[in-house]
C-alpha cells in the first residue's frame, strides 16, 4: 500500500486539468501534518498510478478540444466576418422575441392565479358568514326530515309488501290443500268403480246356484253393502267438511295471527315513530335554543361592537374636532405671520430697492401656494373616507343579493323534493340582513374578501415585476 490522498485533493484531482510532472503531483499531495486520518484515503500503488493516467488523459482531449474550437472560429471569422455578426444579431433577435413570448405567457398565467385567488377568497369568505353558516344548518335539518319522511315510507312499504305476502301464501296454502282432497275423492271413486263389476258377478252367481231360502240373506248382505257403502259416502262427505271446517278454523287462526302481528308491528311501528318525534322534536328544540343562545351572543357582540363603534367615532369626532381647532389657530397665527410678513414688507418697499420687492412678491406667492395645497389636501382626504365609507356600503349590499340569491335557489331546489322548508325560510326571515337593510362592516372582525384579493393582488403584481425583462421593466416603471 502506498500513497495518501486526502478527499478535497481527490476532488481537485479528479475535477481539475493535471499539467504537472509526476514528480510535482506526489510533493504536493504528502499527507499534511494537520491532517484528520479519519477523512484520509490509502490506496495501492496500481489505483494511484490509473488515477494519475486517467486525469492527465481527460486533461489533454479537453486542451486538444480546446485548440480545435479556436482554430475553427478564428477559420471562420477570416472568411466571412458580416455573415457571422449577421448570424449573431439574428440570434439575438430570436431569443429576445422568445424571452417576450416567455413574459408574455408568464403574464396571462399569473392574471388567471389572481383570478382564482380572488374566486377561491371570495367563496371561503362568503361560506364564513354567519347568516350562511345558520343558513346551512337550516338545509341539513331540512335534508334530516326529507329523509325520515323517506324511512316512514319505505317501511310503510315494507309493511304493506309482507301483508301481500303473507296473504298469497295462505291462499296458495289453501288450493294445494283443496287439490289433494278433490285428488283423494276421485281416487276413492275409481277405486269404487273398479270393485262394481265383481260385487255384479258375485250377486249373478248367488241367484242362480244358491237356492230361494238364500235370496233374503243375500238381500241382506247386499242390503249391508250397499248400507256400508252409503256410509262411507257419508263418512268421505263428513270427512270432506270436516276438512273443510278445519282450513276454515286454520285460516281463521292464521288471520288472527297476522292481525294480531300486523297489531304488534303498528304498535311497534308507532311507538318508534312517537320515540323518532320526541328525539327529532328534542334535537329540533335543542338546535333552536342553541340558535337562539348564539344569536344573543351575535347580538351582544354586535351591541358590543356597536357601542366601542359609537365610542370610537365619538373619539375621532373630537380627536377631528380638537385637530380643526388646531389648523383653525395654525391658519390664524399664519395669516398673522403673513400680515406681518406684509407689514415688513411694505415697510421694505419704502426702504429697499425694486428687485428686493420682487423677491418678497415671490415669498408671498409661495406661501399662498402652500396653503392653497394643504387646503386642497385636506379635501382630498375628506373625499377619500367618504368614498371608502361609499365602497363599504356597495360591498355590503353586494353580499346581501348574493344570499338572499342564493337562498332563493335553494329553497327552490328543496321544494321541488320535500315540504319541510320551515328551517329555511326561518333562517331567511329571522336574518337581519334580508329586508332590514344592509350590514355595517366592523373593521375589528376581519378583512373583507376585496381587500383581501387587493392584498393577494399585490404581492402578486410584486413578483411578476422582478420576473419581467429588463426593458418591460423599465417601460411599466415610466408608464
């Protein structure tokens, strides 16, 4: 192992063109005295040697590309120097009109991120208004009893489809039962049919072989057959309305058991229902109240407000009042300073030449300038809070169509679907800010979403500015 080679010397190695000897490379790379051996690399002598062979290749095809590209443009430039700075400012051109593409496109792309701060601001603002939070509640609890008049019908439904089946069961139950015993009686007939034809030959051969003492016994025992079959007749029709009686007795059973489980089911059916009225009523009673607490808050709050308000305008008004004050002995000790002013200077004109008098004309002009401007100033600041105070206002009863809007459309849509809409129209009638006039801004509650994208719009504008060119900027800054 031989050689040392510390890690930013590898680097420089590595990076750098290596146009010294070998002997100069290995005096400069000893391991220092203050070295850290545990940032230090060893490496054998057969890597150090291709590291060497490496570097000092990669240094010599950059020098020989080097020499190539001069002795090509210096070629160039010899035979035909006009097309070359032809070229060049054609270039120049290209990339100037792409830099302008690429503002250009810059530009509409940041007009449409304002535009959908300001949509986005605008929205978020507006479903934070407390007139479109009580708003919203109304529509879920209007949503909450279109779908519990939903439920009662499905199970309404429900109910009705298992009495309809119930009902086709037992009559199905009833004709299969009628089939087998009509099944039965026939069977029992042929079967009757089928014995006829030897108790015939039976009673043939009785009278002709047996004697005239035996004919009475044979009545007799035809007499007792026929008897026995009269009563099994008898005993199949008892047996047949026996049957009879009995589906009665069981459909009689079976109905009273279905009235008295539809019974069961209605009561059921209808203390759930009252259990769902008292809750929905509980959860309708308990919203309200909690409504009305809020709107006390709102209210206390907004008398609160009102109140540090008054409190306020009362301060400026006098702070206004003290300032009027003020300018109005400003304005009296300056028109004294000007008659003064003009006292000495008629007192110079008699002592003084004609160009100090004009010196003192121009003096009086100035002053009189300066007092016209602050007079004008203050105008302008007067008309400046009437006009923001003119904005608030619009802004105001801008808000206000865009709810009462709003509302309409959706109490529309609900009525299209359901007949609770006692929620929402309560929510719009006991709103102060639909048909009571427009509401005051309170500039301790917040922003309003114009001033916001204002806001928002600058600092935007402030970073386009930067990403212009140099001559658009300069163009915006004189324009």
């Amino acid at each position: 192992w031989q050689g040392c080679l510390h890690l930013g010397q590898r680097e420089r190695i590595r990076s750098g063109p290596c146009r010294e000897t070998e002997n100069n490379v290995l005096d400069e790379y000893f391991l220092p005295n203050e070295a850290d051996l545990r940032q230090v690399i060893v490496f054998p002598k057969a890597e150090w040697e291709r590291i060497q062979g490496s570097t000092r290749e990669a240094a010599h095809i950059d020098e020989k590309k080097e020499q190539e590209e001069v002795h090509w443009d210096s070629k160039a430039a010899g035979k035909d120097p006009p097309n070359k700075l032809q070229a060049k400012k054609l270039r120049e051109e290209k990339e100037e009109e792409e830099r302008k593409l690429l503002d250009l496109e810059e530009a509409q792309f940041q007009a449409a991120k304002r535009k959908e701060v300001i949509d986005r601001v605008k929205t978020y603002l507006g479903y934070q208004d407390d007139r479109m939070r009580q708003f919203h509640s109304a529509l879920l609890l209007t949503k909450v009893l279109k779908e519990r008049d939903a439920q009662v019908e499905f199970q309404k439904s429900r109910l009705v489809d298992s009495k309809k089946k119930d009902y086709e069961e037992g009559q199905r139950q009833f004709k299969e039962y009628i089939l087998s015993e009509q099944e039965k009686a026939h069977q029992h007939y042929m079967n009757q049919q089928a014995l006829r034809p030897d108790i015939l030959h039976v009673i043939c051969y009785i009278r002709t072989i047996l004697p005239i003492q035996e004919y009475v016994n044979d009545q007799k025992i035809i007499k007792a057959i026929e008897e026995q079959k009269q009563m099994e007749e008898d005993d199949r029709i008892k047996a047949h309305f026996k049957a009879k009686e009995i589906i009665a007795n069981m459909r009689k059973k079976k109905e009273a058991e279905m009235h008295k489980m539809i019974r069961r089911l209605a009561e059921h059916m209808g203390e759930g229902l009252k259990m769902e009225d008292v809750r929905l009523a509980r959860d309708v009673a308990r919203i309200e109240a909690e409504q009305e607490k809020n709107r006390k808050e709102k209210e206390a709050k907004q008398k609160a407000a009102l109140e540090s308000i008054a409190e306020h305008r009362a301060t400026v008004m006098k702070m206004k009042e003290e300032k009027e004050r003020q300018e109005k002995e400003e304005a009296e000790k300056e028109r004294d300073v000007l008659m003064e002013n003009a006292r000495i200077y008629q007192e110079m004109e008699n002592t003084k030449k004609h160009g100090r008098h004009e010196a003192n004309r121009e003096v009086q002009k100035i002053q009189i300038q300066q007092m016209a401007e602050k007079q004008a100033r203050k105008e302008q600041e007067k008309q400046a809070e009437l006009d923001y105070d003119a904005q608030r206002e619009a802004i105001a009863l801008s808000k206000k169509h865009e709810f009462q809007k709003y509302a309409k459309q959706v109490i529309e849509t609900e009525s299209k679907t359901t007949h609770h809409l006692y929620p929402l129209l309560k929510a719009c009638k006991g709103e102060r800010g639909l048909g009571h006039g427009f509401q005051t801004y309170n500039s301790r509650l917040g922003p309003s979403y114009l001033v916001v994208a204002v806001m928002l719009l600058k600092k935007q504008n402030h970073e386009i500015t930067f990403k212009l060119s140099t001559k658009e900027r300069q163009k915006l800054f004189s324009s």
